[in-house]
C-alpha cells in the first residue's frame, strides 16, 4: 500500500499547527460549571472548575449535562401510553428516578412539565422515568381526571415494567417521587413492587380526602370570620352526610345548604349542588360503592387499611412538606408517617418542613388556592432541592 510520508521537519509542523487548533478549540468552548437549579439566586452563575457552589454549598454539575431522552411506548387498560427516558448526557445513571405526579392532566414527553425538576435530577447523575396520563401528549384513550388512585397505581407498574425492558436501562435502582396525590400511589406501588429503592414524599397525604381540608383551610385564609367558616363546614358536612344516607327532601337539601352553594370561594371550585335527579339516587350509589368513610368526621377514606400498607414499607423515605399547605393537611400526615413508618424504623424515615412554604414547594405568604406568586416569581422553597440532595447522596448513591 502506498502511504505518504512527510519529511520529520514538515511533520512537526503538522504536529504543532493540529495542537494550536485543539487548543483554540477548547477555548472557545470550555467546560463550565454549575450549581444544580435550588433557586437560591445561584443558578445563573458558573463556575470554571469542579467543586461547590460558593453561594449555597451544593457539588457542582457539567454546564453541559443536558437531559438526554429516549421516548418509548407501553400499553395499560388497553390504552397505548407515551413515556420518556430522561438520562445524564455524561456518565452512567446511578439510578431511575420515576415521577408521579398529582392531579390534573401532563405534559411530559415533549413537554416541559417538571423539566427544572428532571434536570436537577440527571445533574445529580439520576435517570428520570415520565409518561403522559390517557388523553394527554401523545398517549391514547381518554383523560380521566378522577381515575381511581388504584388505577393510577397499576398504571405506573405497567410503565415501570416496560422500562425495563428497555435496552437503556442500566440503573440496578428504581425509587419514587411524587407530589401530593401520588401521597397515595407511592405507597401502593411499592406494596405490589416491594423492590423499590427509596421515595420522596412531596406534600404527602393521610388516609383522608383532602377536599375538606382544603375548602375550610381556604375560607380562613379567604378573610372569612371563625364563625362564617363554622357554618359554611356544617352545611358542608350536613351536605355530605344527606347525599350518603338521605334524610331530607331535595327542597329541604337545598335551603339547608344555601350558604355553602352562595360562597364565592366555595363556588369558584366548580362546586354545584346536585340536580334532584341525581340527588334521589346517590343514596342508593353510596349504598352498593365500596367507598369507607370514617363516621366519626364523616370525612372519606381514600385509602382503606393505608396506615398498615404504610407500615410495611421497608425502604428509606424523605417526607417533604411546606408548612403552609392549604390543600393537604401536612401536620396529620406527618403524625401517621411517624406513627407508620417512622415506628418501624425511625432511621428510614426522615421529614423536612419548609416554612413559608405552599402545596407546590413554593414560597408564599399565605399559601392559599388563590394566592398570586409574582412576587416571587416562582421560585420554589430555600432547602428543597439541598435536602433531596443530601438525601439521595445517602440512599440512592451510595447503593
């Protein structure tokens, strides 16, 4: 074979001019640093060499450790749903991460939903692991906005499975995350897939409904007097209890309820009071359901026997809750994770409450349903993403 062949003066040179351009090369694009995205003022800044964040104290991340997707397809309730792959663009994944989220519809393959938070977790050298509900991005069927927390469970098990038999996954670890109603999915999905590695709990749930809490928590925070909330939660109790067992006629229900169906608060829910027809044969819809509800506060049990299912969770758990969460009554959850979880092994569990702090992880003032964030701009709560940082460099990393 013929090769060229330069003469030792002329290779040299080539040698020399090929390292200029390299070096020129690197320094028009150089490898900066920053801090995962905390919202503490810090995210913008960057750094030149690897280290912490002299601002927040939090280990610094490549600039250019970008989400790299994979979108792929899985099928549940003879619907084909639409999921996505977030993984590091640089080194391998330590672990899968799979977000649940809470009510409403999503946005996530092709989207932007949670996408701060997905960064944050591939920075960290996690894999993220999203899908679009029925009727939302690219999955079929329809949306279903009051699928049953069941379902929602079986669906995330579905999707879990399917991921796994995909060729890029190389994490040996799947743990949870999820916010407010997945405060119930999480713990049914680790009951049927006892192999999950550890859950973030974001403004987590007790075995109750939450709207109760939500409607008399807002009415305060709404300006109303101590004794206007009083009789607007006995009209809604007295409401409740006669669309479960009856005891008045449809004309009695409706002057019995006057106030609560008035109350532009309670109205700018949606809230509408049942038509009669409706209202003549909910008796009879109660009566067969397999609903539970505690007698005592009339209030629904969401999830029946959810303090042992609770109880039998073996893996480690990070209960993240704002201390002015209008929506999920933070302080009754906490009680029943301590009581649970906490008094099986107090070592698994660990509880972070952020003050000035709403459902969201955002802060606030008030916390209310209504309150207008631009003051601060949508910034979410000082220490959340240090504590799951903290946390998952002690349970997920070092596995």
């Amino acid at each position: 074979m013929y090769q060229v062949r330069f003469p030792m003066k002329h290779s040299l040179l080539v040698i020399f001019f090929f390292f200029q351009i390299m070096c020129q090369a690197q320094k028009q694009q150089p490898v900066q640093y920053v801090c995962p995205p905390c919202q503490n003022g810090c995210d913008a800044l960057e750094f030149s060499e690897p280290g912490k964040c002299s601002v927040c104290g939090m280990n610094l991340m490549r600039k250019d450790d970008l989400i790299e997707t994979e979108e792929f397809y899985f099928t549940y309730d003879n619907a084909r749903y639409s999921a996505e792959i977030g993984k590091p663009k640089h080194g391998r994944s330590v672990a899968t991460i799979v977000l649940i989220p809470g009510h409403g519809r999503t946005d996530f393959v092709g989207g932007r939903q949670y996408y701060g938070l997905r960064q944050f977790f591939t920075r960290l050298g996690l894999s993220t692991l999203v899908w679009d509900k029925q009727g939302c991005g690219n999955s079929g069927g329809t949306y279903a906005h009051h699928q049953s927390v069941e379902s929602s469970a079986h669906e995330a098990i579905a999707a879990i499975d399917a991921f796994k038999q995909q060729k890029s996954h190389t994490s040996k670890h799947i743990g949870l995350w999820g916010i407010s109603r997945a405060g119930w999915i999480c713990p049914l999905i680790i009951h049927q897939y006892p192999s999950i590695s550890f859950w973030i709990s974001v403004s987590g749930t007790d075995q109750f409904d939450t709207f109760r809490y939500m409607v008399e928590s807002n009415l305060k925070i709404e300006g109303r007097k101590q004794e206007e909330i009083d009789t607007l939660m006995k009209e809604f109790d007295h409401y409740i209890n006669v669309l479960r067992k009856g005891g008045e006629s449809y004309e009695e229900l409706v002057r019995s309820t006057d106030k609560l169906f008035a109350d532009p608060f309670y109205t700018s829910l949606g809230e509408k009071r049942v038509t009669e027809t409706e209202y003549n044969s909910s008796i009879n819809y109660y009566a067969t359901s397999a609903e539970q509800f505690d007698e005592t506060t009339g209030v629904r049990v969401f999830v029946p026997g959810f303090d042992k299912i609770l109880s039998d969770i073996k893996c480690p758990v990070l209960a993240v809750f704002g201390e002015m969460d209008s929506q999920v009554n933070w302080r009754s959850t906490q009680s029943l994770y301590k009581n649970t979880m906490g008094a099986r092994q107090a070592s698994q569990l660990e509880i972070k409450t952020l003050p000035n702090c709403n459902h969201n992880i955002m802060k606030c003032d008030t916390g209310g349903l209504h309150e207008n964030l631009e003051k601060y701009s949508g910034e979410m709560c000082d220490d959340y993403f240090a504590t799951m940082q903290t946390w998952l460099a002690k349970h997920a990393f070092s596995k």
